[in-house]
C-alpha cells in the first residue's frame, strides 16, 4: 500500500534533479522567487507631513494596478513594501537606503519629490535597484552628466512645464516683468530658471529671484520683490511654503501681479489651506488625460473620494510597466523564478508605446518616459479649470 507514493516521491527527486539549474551571472544580481513566495515590489513617496497628498494619491495608483493584476504576477502574489520619502532630499535617501537592504525588493515605484528622487536614486541605482517616478519633474535628474542609471519616470519633464508656463505669461497673459521664488531644490529651483531663459528669449525680462528656504516666512522675499515691480510671480513651490506666499503676496503690496504656481500646489489641501487668496492665480501641471471612467470609478469605490492629487494615474502606469518589463526578462527553472537586475532595468528603457492611463509611454536611454503633456490651470471657485493650451 506504501509503494506507490514512495514511487511518485523518487520519481519527483528524480525529475527536480534532472532540471537545469539557473546561474546568476547578472552583473547587478539576480532575484530569486521560490514556489509560493511573493514578488516584492516597494513604494518611496511621500505619506507624511504637509504633502502626503501627493504620495498617498501615487500610492493609491499602485495599489490599484495591483488589484487590476488580480494581486499576482507570473502566478506569484505581489507584496507592497512601503517607504516614507517625507518629500526630502534627507528622507529620500534614508528610506532608499532601508529599501535597498532588502535584496528581495525587485523595484521601487518613487519618490514624490524630485528632490528625494536625487538621493534616492543614486542610492538605489548603486544597489541595482530602478526606481521609476510618478512625480519628480525636475529636469536635473533625466539630464547627462547627472542621470541615473536606475531612474526613469512617467512624468514630464521640467523643461516642457517651465517653457510653458514662460510662453503663457508672455503670449497669453501679455506681461513682461517676471519675478520668481524657489526653494533651492532641483525641482523649484530647476523650473524658475528654466522659466527665466525662454521668458528672456521670448522678450520679456526677469527682474528678481529670490531663494527662499523651506518652513521661513515669506514676508522678506516678498518685500525684496515689491520693489521690482513684477507683472507676474512664479513661485514653484510645495504646499507648505505655496501657501505662504499665496496669503501674503496681497498684503505685501503684489496685489497687481499675476501668480502662477506649479503642480506642487495641484492638490485639494493646497485650495483648503489657501483659501480665497488662491482665487484666479494659475498653476501648471500634467494634463488630465481622457482616463476610462472605470479607473475613477475603482478608485472612489476603494478610497471613498475622487483622486487628491495628480499622480494615481501616471503611478499605476509605472507599477504597470514594471509588471511587464518583469514578464519579460524572467527566468524560470522549475518552481522557482528568477530575476535579473541589469535585464530589468534594460527591458524598462526598451519600452516603447506603452498605453498607459496618463498616454503613451516610451522611455528614453536617459529615462524621461513621458511625452510633453502639460496644461495651464486658473484656481476658480476652489477647483482647477484648464485655461491653456
């Protein structure tokens, strides 16, 4: 009665012996997934403090890709890692750096903040990790010379928002005397001087600039800028400090100039904490795309709201192109998958006319994924409405 399943057990042993055996010989390691073990992908965004608004709606955008795979990935459940980047170059690095000690994590979807982002991913990149940002505009980290070879993302890059949001002020609005305040960081500081070249070229003229450190009051900056005139401000600025400018700007004697913030002020707390000094400024960002109803849909069932910031789209199409690219490059012995790092990473930059929620994605070899898709909003009634193009 006993012989036939210790037949079946040697015959098992016997097939599991005869199966190739799989050799990392991946430059930047190699993943391995036992049977029944989960693949583990992480978040890096920003879910704490005054902007979690953004890390949590990217957030909310992975957790439905996930939901939409049905929890699972080449028959293996998907566990989400998550990481706190508290929109900071400081917290970018110590949440890639308790990532990064996790060998099983096969890729990041992050950070918020294009200032985490840098540190970030030059950390996750030296582990041979990717890391791929629904948010970080900045044009610095897309650049030669400063790129890194892990990060891609599903967002614009600076270069096309900073350009129009000059073209706007100049063609559209008419003025000519622009006056800017950025926080020092890649993604402020990066959009400001952008902005000021293709003014400048357009014919209009930057008359100050003023760096403004993060959690100050405004009052100096702004009495600085009084003095100069200004037909427009361009404050690319996060929430906290957004706002702070918003409610003086008035006060302090720039009632006349036009405001145009960034889409680090795009989100329902920066209308809430703003209030009625937010009133008919403008302020640039992704251009909502035509999303199938049915992804609001999922989103308000699973969340009880409609989408809080501007990223749950283009992070549920990084989630997504990372599932593919990870279908692609597997390797499979038997139960157990594995994982190659450096053929991940190629797969990701190999993605070509993607169709994602936010459009259509194909990355290039410095990681910019996203076409030029940006829109000018003006503030009315505490609601975002698109004015231009």
């Amino acid at each position: 009665m006993k012989r036939p399943p210790l037949l079946a057990l040697l015959i098992s042993l016997l097939l599991t012996a005869c199966l190739p055996k799989f050799e990392c010989n991946d430059p930047l390691a190699c993943v391995t997934v036992g049977s029944g073990e989960p693949i583990v992908v992480a978040v890096e965004l920003t879910l704490s403090g005054p902007d979690a608004s953004y890390g949590i709606d990217a957030l909310r955008g992975v957790e439905l890709a996930i939901a939409d795979r049905g929890g699972k990935l080449l028959n293996h459940p998907i566990e989400l890692v998550q990481a706190d980047d508290q929109c900071s170059p400081e917290g970018g690095e110590a949440a890639a750096r308790e990532l990064a000690q996790n060998p099983r994590v096969v890729g990041v979807i992050g950070a918020t903040c294009s200032g985490a982002s840098e540190t970030a991913a030059k950390v996750l990149t030296e582990a041979g990790m990717v890391l791929i940002s629904p948010s970080s505009t900045a044009a610095s980290l897309t650049a030669e010379g400063t790129h890194q070879a892990g990060f891609l993302r599903t967002i614009q890059n600076d270069k096309s928002q900073a350009g129009m949001v000059a073209e706007f002020a100049y063609r559209a609005l008419g003025v000519r005397r622009m006056a800017t305040i950025n926080d020092g960081q890649p993604y402020s500081s990066g959009l400001t001087e952008e902005a000021c070249a293709v003014f400048t070229a357009l014919g209009g003229k930057c008359v100050a600039g003023y760096r403004l450190e993060s959690g100050v009051n405004p009052s100096g900056a702004l009495d600085h800028i009084r003095f100069f005139n200004p037909d427009i401000l361009y404050y690319p600025l996060y929430t906290t400090d957004g706002v702070a400018v918003t409610r003086q700007a008035a006060e302090k004697g720039l009632g006349g100039a036009v405001l145009v913030g960034s889409e680090g002020l795009l989100t329902k707390g920066f209308l809430e904490q703003a209030g009625q000094f937010s009133e008919g400024m403008y302020i640039s960002g992704p251009s909502v795309a035509e999303i199938d109803p049915s992804f609001i849909q999922k989103y308000e069932t699973r969340y009880g709201e409609k989408p809080i910031a501007s990223y749950s789209t283009q992070a549920y199409d990084a989630a997504m192109m990372l599932f593919s690219a990870i279908e692609k490059i597997v390797k499979t012995t038997g139960r157990d998958i594995y994982i190659q790092r450096q053929n991940l990473r190629a797969a990701l930059y190999a993605t070509r006319n993607f169709q994602g929620l936010s459009g259509t994605l194909t990355c290039s070899p410095l990681g910019d994924c996203a076409k030029p898709n940006v829109t000018i909003y003006q503030v009315r009634n505490r609601d975002f409405q698109a004015v231009y193009p």
